[in-house]
C-alpha cells in the first residue's frame, strides 16, 4: 500500500449498535476501500468454557489482547494478517481468517481502547454510550433472534456481565475522542443523539447551518462539562426533517474537497427486525465520523 491505513476505532457494550453505526460510516468510505477487524473474534473461551470459568467477553483475560494488539499494529502498518474467528450462533472459535488491509480500517468490539497499544493506532476513536435500558432492549431483541438465546438466557446474561462492564467497558469512554449516546425521543423509531465532541479532532463548522434553521431547533450546539472535562457537545433531534439533514450533510461535505463523489444517496439507514428504517440522527452521526477519517486523506493528499 502506498499510504499506510487511516483506523477507526469503534468501542462499546454488547449491543450499544457499535456494528450498525459502523456499517453506516463504510458505505461512506466506499465499497472496497474499508475492512473491518470484530474484536470479538479474539474471544479466548466459547460460551461452556466462559460458563464453567466464571469469565465473561468483557473480561480481557477472556479475550486474546495480545493478538489483538499484535493484528492491528500489522495492520496499521499495511501488512495482512492471520486472525481468529468466533461463531456467535454456536458461541466457540470457528478456525482463522485472512484479512488484507486497505485504505480505513475500522475495529470494533468491546476493548478496543483498553490498552496503549490497542489506542495508539487509531487515529479515531469513538466510544458507544447508550442508556443501560435501551442497550439491554437491543440485546434482548438481538440475541434471542440471531445468537441463538432465550430471553431468559439473554436476561441472566445481562445481569452477570454488570460487574465487569463497569470496571472494563466503561473506563474506556475516557480515551474516546467522540462520545456517542442515542437515546429515546418520545416518538415511536426516533431516537436522539447526542455527541461529547472532544478537542482531541477539529470539528467542521456548523455554526451557520445551526444559526440557520427555522422553526424549533432541531440541533444544538454548546460548550459543557464531560467527566470534568471542557468540550463541545452536539445534540441531534430525532425529529430532523431530511430538508434539516440535507443542509447539514452540504457544510460537511463542503469541508472535503474533491471527495464529494462519495456521496452515498441515502444515509443512516438500520435494521428493526426486517423492516428497514432510516434514521436522519444517526445518518448525521455516520457522516461526522466518516468526515474525520475522510479528512485525513484531502490532508495526506
């Protein structure tokens, strides 16, 4: 490779939609120029081991962190990898998988900014922050549906995972660059979001198109406190008309010059069961993150 790969690092909780935000943000990198490592392939122990164990996924000594610091340093640096692949219909490891880097790479999982070495590669990193009960509605609606759970099963799960989410999940929110929190609105299929923008990226400027809009306000943009910590916080109505989206999705645009081209027709679109929706919040969401990464090659170029 002729330049060495731009990484996205996706964090969060089981279920926080780390894959459906994901999937969103490679539609805008554009077809074959994303790869996407799962760190939940680095899963040391299948579901009976954990079980008999006493040991969850979100524990690191469940997980193999040394291949997976190992894997995305090579990667980093534009060489192919080996890596491991976990099954999640049966729950064990299923052999091994060869994966070639390309232009972006986005790794998500549940500890990818655990250690120095999983966060020195990445040149973004997001962190996943929804409310606990709407999580664990995903991941009961989820799990019992393709993972092959009973609700009860799920239910059980959740409980037994508490302990180790709060001591190492959670602590990672603190290396995110972006915090993301999706959050209902009050009206059925829409859902808020809201963005702790740190001052570790440089943001495009909305300021007009927020000054711009008429009616109530359907974005607002102001300067708070997070964990302490001075920075910008961006709050998206899940109520954003396409009209409001659109005029948005132009400035972002304007700020990439001569990638434009990349503009997919449709953004933020996501699975409810089967039924297909679209969601104007989490599209803009998708483009701010895709902005940042895409940002990185008008720079390099």
């Amino acid at each position: 490779m002729d330049q060495r790969p731009i990484i996205l690092s996706v964090v969060g909780d089981s279920a926080a939609g780390k894959t459906t935000l994901t999937a969103g943000i490679a539609s805008i990198l554009g077809p074959g120029r994303v790869v996407t490592l799962s760190l939940d392939d680095y899963h040391r122990y299948g579901r009976a081991e954990r079980e008999a164990l006493g040991l969850t996924p979100l524990h690191p000594d469940c997980n193999h962190l040394d291949a997976m610091e190992a894997h995305l340093a090579s990667l980093a640096e534009g060489r192919p990898i080996v890596k491991p692949v976990y099954n999640h219909l049966t729950g064990e490891p299923a052999g091994s998988q060869e994966l070639e880097p390309a232009p972006f790479i986005i790794a998500e999982g549940l500890l990818g900014l655990a250690t120095p070495a999983l966060r020195a590669p990445a040149h973004v990193k997001v962190f996943l922050d929804p409310p606990e009960a709407l999580r664990e509605q995903w991941k009961l609606r989820r799990d019992s549906v393709l993972r092959g759970y009973t609700p009860e099963q799920v239910r059980a799960e959740i409980a037994r995972r508490r302990a180790d989410a709060a001591e190492f999940i959670r602590p990672q929110r603190g290396w995110a660059d972006i915090v993301v929190r999706f959050f209902p609105s009050g009206h059925p299929n829409q859902l808020n979001a809201r963005l702790v923008l740190r001052p570790s990226l440089s943001y495009p400027d909305l300021s007009r198109v927020i000054a711009g809009q008429l009616g109530p306000p359907a974005m607002r943009l102001r300067v708070g406190r997070d964990d302490g910590r001075l920075t910008e916080i961006l709050e998206i109505d899940g109520a954003l008309s396409a009209a409001q989206a659109g005029a948005v999705e132009e400035v972002i645009w304007e700020h990439l010059a001569g990638l434009r081209y990349l503009r997919p027709e449709q953004l933020g679109t996501y699975l409810d069961g089967r039924a297909l929706r679209q969601s104007h919040a989490l599209g803009l969401v998708q483009l701010l993150i895709a902005y940042q990464l895409l940002l990185r090659t008008t720079v390099s170029a």
